[in-house]
C-alpha cells in the first residue's frame, strides 16, 4: 500500500490514507465536530471522516464510544460492538456498527482516543468490511496527534 500523510496542524493530527484518495470538505450538517473527509475516487465502497471535539479531561475512551452509540441508533446503526484498541499509539476505543437497508451493509468503525480533553475519532465506513479491515486498522495506527 502507498501512503500519503495529510497534516491537520490547526486541528492537532494528521492522518494517513491510501495514495489516490482525494479529501473532501467536511460536512458541518453531519456534525460540527468533523473536521475532514476522504474517499478513494473511483472507488466509493469505502471513506473515512476524522472528528475531533473537547470532552472532559478524565473522559474514558470506552465511556465516550459508548456516548457515541445513540447518536448513531438515531441514523440507522445496529449491531454494536465495543473493543479496545490502538490509535496514534494510545489506548483507543473501536466502535463497530453497521446500518442494513435493501441487502446491503454500511458498516462503520470508529476508533476513539483522548489527549488534553480533546477526542479524536477515525471514522471508517466500508460497504466491503472483510476487505477494509486491514486497511481502517493501518490507518488508525498511523494516525498522529500533534
């Protein structure tokens, strides 16, 4: 896999992502907290949203993806999963749902982590999840908090 680093110095973080994928404007009325999009362009089976919002400083990784799982019911999103994880070399949360319509599956990981009272989350969706989850988990590992 070719890699390209996408620094977001005004946000705290930079991401890695497949060379060839283009990043898109981040979409305010998705939630105001998304700072970043990016997506493979010929191919849409697969994208990524970062996120970053302040939170308690104490805020546990595993209590704040379980805060997270309402938001998602309220869009469709079943199938919920928590795990620990990895993320930018810290302890992280993985958040697995998936939302189901007309035979076909969006299913979403969202890895989770917390520095200075500042959350940051890899969001990554995948219409083709038995191949993308080497690749969410790379990213995640080469995510980077500045």
């Amino acid at each position: 896999m070719q890699w390209q680093r996408v620094e977001k110095p005004d946000f705290g973080y930079a991401v890695r992502i497949p060379r060839g994928w283009d990043e898109r404007p981040p979409n305010l009325k998705n939630s105001p907290w998304e700072t970043a999009r990016f997506g493979d362009v010929p191919d849409r089976r697969h994208s990524v949203i970062v996120f970053r919002q302040p939170v308690k400083p104490d805020r546990d990784v595993m209590e704040l993806a379980e805060l997270v799982q309402p938001s998602l019911a309220r869009s469709g999103f079943t199938d919920f999963e928590i795990a620990s994880a990895t993320m930018a070399g810290r302890p992280a949360a993985l958040l697995r749902c998936a939302k189901h319509d007309a035979g076909r599956t969006w299913a979403v990981r969202e890895y989770l982590s917390v520095r200075d009272g500042v959350s940051f989350c890899l969001g990554c969706g995948t219409s083709v999840p038995d191949e993308d989850e080497e690749l969410f988990a790379s990213m995640a590992e080469g995510f980077e908090l500045l």
